[in-house]
C-alpha cells in the first residue's frame, strides 16, 4: 500500500464515538465531509427525547434536517429504531447515529468506531474498520465489488444484505459501517464540481428530496485526515 510519508496511506477517515451514560447517549461522527451528533434521552426503553445536530455538512439544506431526526425518533421505543425505515426522508448520517445511540443506550462504557478507506490504486481500495482500537474487519475492493479476502471475491459492498445478516450481531453493525464508509469515501475521487448539484441527485436523503434539492448549495469545510495529524473527533476525551 502506497503511504504519503508518515506512515498513513492517502484516503479517507471517519470515527464514531457513542458515549452512554445512565438515561442518555450520544453519538458522533466527523469526516472528511461531516460532523455529527446526535443525543438521544431515554428511559432505558423509550426515547423521552432526542436532539441532533449539524456541526459540518456538505449542503446549506442539511441543518433542517436535525428537527427531522428529532420528530422521527422522539418517543420510540429504542428497540424499534431500525423499524422506522425513514432513512430517505432524513439526513442519512444523522439517523445512522441515532440507530447506533439506541443500540449502546444501555452500554456500560463509550465505544470508538474508526474506519480507514485507502484512496485507490490500480482501481483497488483497501478498507478496514477498527473498534476501540482493534481490527473487526477488513477487505479490498474494486468498482465497489469485494477482491479480497478469498470467499467474499466478488461481493458488492453496497447490496450485502444477506451476508451481513449471516454475521454475529457485533461484527453486523461493524460491516454496515464499513459498507457506507466505503461509499462515501468514494467522493474522495470525484471532482467536486460533479457532486454540486443536488437536484441531479437520487431522493436518498433530506437534502435531496424533491422540495429541497433544488434549493441545496454545496458548502462546508473538507478536510483531509490522511497526513496522520488531527483526528476525527480529536477534540473528545480518548476511549480508555
């Protein structure tokens, strides 16, 4: 694998942090493109409140979307939030956050997701997902097709449903985490100028629903994580 000097290789980064403390959890995300949060209040079976918010996004419409997520879980019982099925009508990364706040509500310590997606070379990316600092996973891809490890060759990373619910449920949310990291990080490749207009969009989130798209600007900081420098989320208290 190529590296840019410092050991890390060129490509992109994304961590989640879900911190749980009793009758409420809150879940985090930053990479190159977003930073995230949700929190979600609870009774240890019902969501009593919840609360969202757009730090960095990508597009000017994307803060709407922070009452949309709060008015699709508040008063849920946690248990139910993957039922919902209302991902296209919120901001895909905040009701990400807020299935993974409902699965830990009950934790008894803060978890750390770091995933890695290398920049392809030759066509191929190396992809891994670490979980408080240890590997669970990782594969390489091309054109979003799995070419290693043996036994997976072959297999889309955007259409796995039945793989991934062939896994233990620990190592399950870890590959659907890999599986859209993969996806986004793919924006690493494209000019920004042909990722500029929403309305060319599919309807796949807040943003790019019909009454919004058209309005939507691409604004928001990129930043790069690769030098091995700065972190995601470099800025919250480190998992012990």
């Amino acid at each position: 694998m190529r590296t840019n000097g410092t050991g890390h290789a060129p490509g992109f980064r994304r961590r989640f942090r879900i911190t749980p403390v009793p009758g409420c959890v809150e879940c985090e995300v930053e990479d190159d493109y977003h930073r995230m949060r949700v929190s979600v209040r609870h009774d240890n079976i019902v969501a009593t409140s919840v609360a969202a918010a757009v730090v960095r996004a990508p597009w000017t419409t994307c803060p709407g979307a922070a009452e949309k997520c709060r008015q699709t879980f508040t008063g849920v019982a946690l248990a139910a939030f993957p039922a919902r099925r209302e991902k296209a009508s919120n901001c895909t990364h905040l009701y990400d956050l807020a299935l993974l706040a409902a699965a830990h509500a009950c934790d008894e310590r803060p978890i750390q997701y770091d995933i890695h997606v290398s920049d392809p070379v030759d066509g191929v990316r190396d992809a891994r997902i670490y979980c408080d600092g240890g590997e669970v996973l990782a594969w390489s891809d091309c054109n979003f097709r799995i070419v290693a490890p043996a036994g997976l060759e072959g297999m889309p990373i955007i259409d796995s449903r039945s793989w991934l619910e062939s896994l233990p449920a620990a190592k399950r949310e870890a590959a659907r985490l890999l599986s859209w990291g993969s996806v986004i990080a793919h924006g690493r490749t494209i000019p920004l100028a042909q990722q500029s207009d929403a309305s060319r969009m599919p309807p796949s989130c807040y943003t790019f629903q019909p009454e919004r798209a058209a309005q939507a600007r691409r604004i928001g900081e990129i930043r790069d994580f690769s030098d091995g420098g700065m972190q995601p989320l470099a800025d919250l208290e480190e998992v012990v």
